[in-house]
C-alpha cells in the first residue's frame, strides 16, 4: 500500500516489502542498465512511462539467497574497484604514449631503424604496468 513521501514527476519510486532486500533489488536494476536505456522515450527529457515501468519483471529468489548474492558483490567490489583503477591509469598512460608518438611523428624526431622496435616498447610497456 502507498507509503509516504516527497518525490516528483520524473522518479519512480520503489519500496521493497518484506519479501524483497533493497540491496539485492539496487543490484538487480545496476545490472539492468541496458534494459532502462532500451526503454526510456523523449529526445529532451528521457523518462520510462508508466506502462513499461509497471511491465517490468524480475526476478526474486528467497531472501536467503538474496542476502548470499548481495554478501557475494559486496565482498568482491573493492577488488573490481582496485581493478577499474588500474585499467584507468593503463589507459591514461596509453593515451600519453600515444599523444608523445604522434607529437614525435608530425615534428619528424622518428628515425627509420632496420630492427624493429617492437621488443623495446613490449617490454617498456611491460615494465610500467
């Protein structure tokens, strides 16, 4: 039955009952990312009507099981994060590398060699990740 609260227009508001944890549900809609995309409408104010929001299915194990999903991520997310951070730096560095090169191929500081560089840059790359 309706609950009591301020809202507006432009949120849906779900309130989870006694046989749905709200962590398990926030997971469930992280993980449903594209399915939001696909079905929001609106070239200025994208919005998901009433009738796909009510449409929406899901599914909803027994809380013992959601607890054990939820305790699952949790536990695992700082990992993922420090993975994230690391692939951010790699790409940062990447991105340098690939600005340095480019600013040394318009300025003609790159000389032709006979052997290949491919060696030396695997392993500088392989060194500073």
């Amino acid at each position: 039955m309706p609950e009591p609260m301020a809202t507006s227009q432009d949120f849906w508001n779900w309130v989870c009952g006694p046989k749905l944890l709200p962590e398990y549900l926030l997971l469930l809609f992280r993980s449903m990312t594209q399915k939001f995309e696909e079905s929001t409408n609106g070239s200025t104010h994208k919005t998901i009507y009433q009738g796909i929001a009510a449409g929406l299915e899901i599914c909803v194990p027994p809380l013992n099981e959601q607890r054990d999903i939820v305790e699952y991520v949790f536990a695992r997310v700082p990992a993922v994060d420090e993975i994230v951070l690391k692939v951010r730096k790699s790409l940062d560095r990447l991105r340098g590398y690939r600005a340095a090169l480019i600013t040394s191929a318009v300025t003609g500081k790159i000389v032709e060699r006979q052997d290949s560089g491919l060696a030396l840059l695997q392993n500088t790359l392989v060194q500073e990740i």
